[in-house]
C-alpha cells in the first residue's frame, strides 16, 4: 500500500483483530495490557478506526487526481551573443535609383520606398496555472465520524454514569441466629482512616440438610479465628456465625478478625474464652463496655506479646462476639474497635457490603433456609489467585491467572453469594454482583448474550431482563438490571417455576 493512512488503518485492523483471537490460545498482546479490564473494548475500537481509516486512504487516492500543466510554446528570445544583422542594399522600385539606409522617399524620383519590417518584441514565457485539488468530502466526512467514535467510546467508559438507587427492598430472609448479629459490629470512630469491614460470610449450624450428629464444616477462614477455637465448638454453642475482618484502608496496619456468634448460650462465653487463653498462654481479664446506645457488654480480654483477644456478650441479645488480632502492630485498633460495638448500624453503615447482601429474596424458597452468605470484592478474587500459588502450583497458577484475565470484563466491584438448602439436602443459590457503573454492566451482558446466550432462552422476570438455562443437572437464570447481574440456580430436577419464582425474589 503507497498511502501511509490505509497502512496506518490496516495495521489497527491487524492489532484489533489478533487482540482478540491471541487469548483463545493463551497468548496476548503486549500493548492491549495498557488497558487493563478494557482489552476487549480497545480491541474493537481498534477494529473500527482502522477500517474507516483504511476507508479515508483508498478514497484519497482514486478522489483526488494530479493536473497536468498545459504545454506552452516557448516564444524565439534573441540571443544577446550575436551581432546585429547587416542591412542589405536598397533601390527604388519606381526608378531604380540607389538609396540609403534610413531614407524614406526617393532622391531621383520622389517617389516613397518600402520600409523593413521591424522585428516582435520578445513574447515571455507564460507559466502554466496552478490547478486546486478538489476537496474530498468524503474524507472530511469519514475523519468526523472517527471523532465522533472516539468521542463516544471514551464516554461510554469513562463518562459520568447515572447510579440506580435501590428501593423499596425488605430485608433479605436471613435466619433469626444470623439476622441478629448484623449490627453488633462496630464502626471504627477514628477520624483519620477509619478500619473498615471487608468481605463477610454468614454461615448457620442447624442447617436442615445436615446430618444429625456431625460437625459442620467453618466457612470462616481459618486463619480469622484465634488459637483454641474452632467450629466444632462454635457450632455446639451458638446457632449462626457472621464474621468479617477490618483492614486499614492505607494497608497499613494490622487486621482485626471480629465474628459475631448469634442465637448463642451466653453462658459458654467463659469457656471459650479459657480455652482461647490457654492456647495462646494469656491471662484472663474481665471487662466491660458501656455502648454509646446504652446497652452492657462484659466479658473477657488477653493479650500475649504477639496476639490480643476480647470475648463480650450481649446477654439480652444473645450474642458472643469474639476479636482478634495475630498482630501487635493491631492492637490499639483491637482495643478501639472493642469500645465501640454496638455504636451504630453495624454492617449495614456499610454500602459496600449491603448493596449486594441487601439485593437477596426477602422471602425463601418454600422448604429452604438459608445456610451460607458470603460477599467478596473484585479484588479480592484476583488476589485469591496468587494466595493459592502454593497449593496449585506455579504454572497452573499462572494458567489460571491467564484465565482470569481473559474474562476479568466480568468480574463485578462488589458481590454476595447465598446457598439456600432444604431437609433433602437440595441446594438453590443466588449470586449478585454489582458493577461500577450501569454501561459497563450492560457490556458484560452483551457479550454474555452473544456468547454462551445463543444455547440459552431470553425471558422477563419482575421487569428483568433474563437468560435461562436448565438441564439434567442444574437450571440457571441470569438477570440484569442497572449496575447489577444477578444469577439463580436450582437443581436439575426442580420446575422451572421454582426457578422463576426464585429470581423474582432478587432485590435489584
């Protein structure tokens, strides 16, 4: 190609279209990584302003064609190096007679002579004209267009977006033991980079789907309880668990694990609390704390050179919450946030974690009963990748990773899964994520919709747009409204009424 914009053109045509076929075969583009989560979209911008501009360049060259300057005679000059021409001489026509040069009559007769014709003046050479090029309006056209492109992307991305303000949602149907550990959590009080609350799992221990007799599995992180505690005893003294750990948001500071034990016999508080000070080698101290609400909380505290421990109780609540730090660097934070439970709303202070927690059914599914509810952040998906890189291994961690990337466009900024179970030991889950904004949201749909959507039936519940799968094994809806998805699975022998019936409940 000899016109450099149709080059330009089709190398972004090239680039865009391999930046999108590399990651099928694990491979990408080194210069597409600039744009992070937004590969796939800069991949097929690139594909669009190449074409128009390959466009540009071929109508340039056939639109716009070369004058041609107008060959011209070039006019005789005379040459300033030759002598004059030497006149010849002359007579008069009449009589005869000789005479001179520069004589206008005959001398003999009178009569008058012929004169000798005078030479042109020099006639200068004409220079052709300049022609102009005709102006392309298809190119001014075309580059208008790319404008415009660009202009529409970046705002598409980038631009301000218009929030959805979830309303009229009831609470999620939570169990009694769960529900009422929500607010026992505290809000930091520190005016300077306050500790905040980040991922939160709910978990039940009479779970109707639970054989009689055997321990349930902890779906807290181990690493969050102190030493000398575990779920067997947990579940032998209260009926639900909610736990959440607070970070400094700088990353700064230690973190503090707090899980908050509801439907609990209060009475048990004393034992855990000694066997949590003989695991770590800590002295018992007894302590109360007065809540800015009014409410009492007695219990416990120990602290070793390395880990600080506090058990309180909420007697008229029912309610043991435990905190701990493995950390010394955590303990004025500890002992902060112990002075400050039941200071405010608890969880719910924190939109974070309820825009999502709040968005479950308000109602169950008949039979069932909720038995785990866990939020998570974007984040900290991608770092539970490289957590695991002891346990998976170095290359299938990094075949993971690559894995991840290539659909990180729809991993959501905030989510919360619920798993629903009933006494035949049958599951029903629901999964809301929540993304930054509502175009960005609607991207990841598209793509759902022209991807794995085409093997799934569209459909509409409770004003949602949805997509519906069922086999055998499993029957899935997903659904999308606002900044949010949201997805409900059932097991593969229930109605899709069932199925139906619990997405509608969804609070988007």
């Amino acid at each position: 190609m000899k016109n450099r914009l149709q080059q330009w053109g089709a190398t972004l045509l090239v680039f865009g279209l391999a930046s999108l076929g590399l990651p099928m075969v694990g491979v990408q583009l080194r210069i597409f990584n600039l744009f992070g989560q937004y590969q796939k979209e800069a991949a097929i911008g690139a594909i669009a302003i190449g074409a128009v501009m390959w466009l540009i360049g071929a109508a340039s060259r056939g639109g716009t064609a070369s004058a041609a300057a107008t060959p011209v005679a070039p006019a005789a000059a005379a040459n300033p190096g030759m002598p004059p021409p030497v006149p010849s001489p002359r007579t008069c026509p009449k009589c005869g007679a000789a005479a001179a040069a520069g004589d206008r009559f005959c001398m003999s007769c009178g009569s008058a002579l012929p004169q000798p014709a005078t030479m042109p003046p020099p006639v200068p050479v004409a220079t052709p004209p300049a022609v102009a090029k005709p102006k392309s309006h298809f190119a001014l056209g075309c580059l208008a267009i790319i404008v415009l492109l660009l202009g529409g992307i970046a705002w598409f991305f980038f631009g301000p977006s218009k929030q959805l303000t979830a309303g009229g949602r009831q609470p999620p149907a939570l169990p009694t033991a769960v529900a009422g550990t929500m607010t026992e959590f505290p809000v930091d009080p520190e005016p300077k980079n306050p500790m905040q609350p980040t991922s939160v799992v709910s978990q039940t221990f009479n779970n109707p789907g639970l054989t009689t007799g055997s321990t349930p599995s902890l779906q807290a992180p181990k690493e969050t309880l102190p030493p000398g505690l575990s779920g067997g005893n947990i579940a032998q003294v209260a009926q639900g668990m909610t736990s959440t750990t607070y970070r400094d948001p700088s990353s700064a500071g230690a973190p503090v694990n707090v899980h908050v034990l509801g439907g609990a016999n209060v009475n048990q508080a004393g034992s855990i609390a000694q066997g949590i000070a003989q695991s770590t080698g800590g002295t018992l101290q007894g302590v109360r704390v007065q809540s800015p609400r009014g409410q009492t909380y007695d219990g416990y505290s120990m602290q070793t050179a390395t880990v600080m421990v506090y058990v309180l109780v909420n007697r008229p609540a029912s309610t043991i919450i435990i905190m701990y730090t493995p950390q010394p660097d955590g303990f004025v934070a500890i002992r902060r946030l112990a002075s400050s439970v039941g200071n405010g709303q608890g969880l719910a202070a924190y939109p974070q974690l309820i825009n999502t927690y709040g968005a479950l059914p308000a109602s169950p599914p008949p039979g069932y009963v909720v038995t785990t509810v866990r939020t998570f952040t974007g984040g900290e998906l991608r770092a539970a990748l490289t957590q695991n890189e002891a346990e998976l291994g170095k290359e299938a961690t990094q075949a993971l990773q690559k894995a991840f990337e290539a659909f990180q466009m729809f991993i959501p900024e905030e989510g919360t899964m619920a798993v629903y179970n009933n006494s035949f030991r049958q599951e029903k889950g629901v999964l809301v994520g929540r993304y930054s904004n509502a175009r960005k949201a609607a991207v990841c749909w598209r793509v759902l919709a022209w991807t794995v959507g085409w093997t799934m039936k569209k459909t509409t519940v409770s004003g949602m747009d949805g997509l519906t799968f069922k086999d055998s094994n499993t029957g899935v809806i997903i659904l999308r409204k606002g900044p949010f998805l949201a997805m409900a699975m059932v097991p593969g022998n229930a109605a899709e009424t069932e199925l139906l019936d619990l997405a509608g409940g969804i609070q988007l």
